[in-house]
C-alpha cells in the first residue's frame, strides 16, 4: 500500500484543517510542508460548463396519478 506523501493532510477536510490552524493545532508552515508534496491537477482538470435552461418545447415527461 502506498503512504500519504502529506501525512493524512489530504485526506482532510478544508474546514477541518481551518479550525485546526485556528486553534494552533497546526502551524500555516506544517501545512504547507504538509500539502506541497501533492501533485498539482489544475493542468489536467477539464472546463466544462452546466447550462440548467431546458430547450424551449422540450418538457419532461411526468408522472401523474
């Protein structure tokens, strides 16, 4: 099994790791040690757009009892 190259910090959530720097659990150095040796996806992320308008005449079908 491979180990977390950031010791668990990943796997955390971002309000987590908040409230920890706030109550001194951690320091901003330890985080960033933490996390810089995660590999950077904004190259590989795609963009993509949602459009939530439904083309006009075309409704759903619903059920109706």
């Amino acid at each position: 099994m491979k180990k977390d190259p950031s010791g668990g910090m990943a796997a955390m959530d971002k309000r987590t790791l908040s409230r920890m720097l706030m109550r001194g659990e951690i320091t901003a150095a330890e985080l960033r040690a933490g996390l810089k040796p995660l590999p950077d996806l904004k190259d590989a992320a795609d963009f993509f757009e949602v459009s939530w308008a439904q083309p006009r005449g075309e409704r759903p079908e619903r059920e109706t009892e």
